[in-house]
C-alpha cells in the first residue's frame, strides 16, 4: 500500500519539534496533507477496481476449467465451445426468474435483480461481439487448462482466444 500520508505526517510532526500538533488550515503542510490523503485514496480505488475485474476474469476461467475437469474431454468442437459460452451466459436465469416471481406488481426490479440484468447483457453482448475465454480447441492448450494451479500469475501460460456468436 502506498507510503505517502505517514511519510508526510511523521516529516510535519518533525518538523514541528514537539509542538501542539495543531497545522493551520492555509499552510502549505495542510496541502501536503490533504495530497498524500487523496494520493492514498486514488490508489486504494485503483487497486480495488484492478482486484475486481481480476476477480472476474478469474470467477470466468474457474468455470470453464470445471467444466473441463468435469468431463475430461481432450478438445471441444466449434458447436461445443458455444454451447458453454452461452450456458456461462445464462447461468443466472433462474435466479433473475424467481427474482421477477417475487416482485410485486407496479415495484421497482431489486439491485441484485439490476445487477444479474446489467451482467447478463453484458456478457451476451460480448458474447455476440467475441467473448473472451481460453482455447479449447487446441489439445495441449487443454492440457495446461486443466492443469493450471488457479492463480493469476499463471494465467498467461494458457492461450485464449475470443469466440463470437454467429446467428
């Protein structure tokens, strides 16, 4: 995490030798504060936003690799790949389903509703566009799918490719 508010606060409270503590609103030890405080903060979203999306894209290659584990199929043909890509697609429609049954009538859809909608329509428009996963096409490509210990570092050892829907 970033150094810079205890690194400036410990260099003002130096410099001030003892004194009360106090650091006058206008001076230029305040905007050196109010700095390093935004500083950290820019950083801290950064890093949350990057861990996100790292989340997701990893939430994403976790399912395919079940799948494969699960089967134990060396290659997946064309028809195969777009199978799976479209029930990773719609995985949440039974949830979105019973969510849509229990709202009442004339109510607003629920954030998670929102959510599973907005992800859903997302994804099916990446889908049609070229949705992002690793090739399974490929059998020594699979091999190392299969074998892949789960963490991000090693992640770009496995060749992806992007899949579009053609209907």
């Amino acid at each position: 995490m970033p150094k810079a508010l205890p690194k400036v606060s410990k260099q003002i409270k130096e410099k001030q030798d003892g004194k009360n503590g106090y650091v006058h609103p206008g001076s230029r030890d305040h905007r050196r504060l109010n700095w390093a405080t935004h500083r950290e903060d820019r950083i801290r979203k950064v890093h949350s936003e990057k861990r996100r999306i790292r989340n997701a894209k990893l939430s994403r290659v976790y399912f395919f690799q079940d799948y494969l584990k699960e089967r134990q199929l060396p290659v997946l043909t064309e028809a195969q790949i777009k199978e799976l890509i479209h029930s990773y697609v719609h995985r949440d429609d039974e949830e979105r389903e019973r969510l849509l049954k229990e709202r009442r009538p004339g109510r607003p859809p629920s954030s998670k509703e929102d959510q599973l909608k907005m992800r859903f329509e997302k994804e099916d428009d990446e889908f049609r566009t070229g949705f992002w996963m690793p090739d399974l096409s490929d059998p020594d490509n699979v091999q190392k799918f299969v074998a892949w210990d789960g963490t991000h570092g090693s992640l770009p050892l496995v060749k992806f490719t992007r899949i579009t829907n053609d209907q």
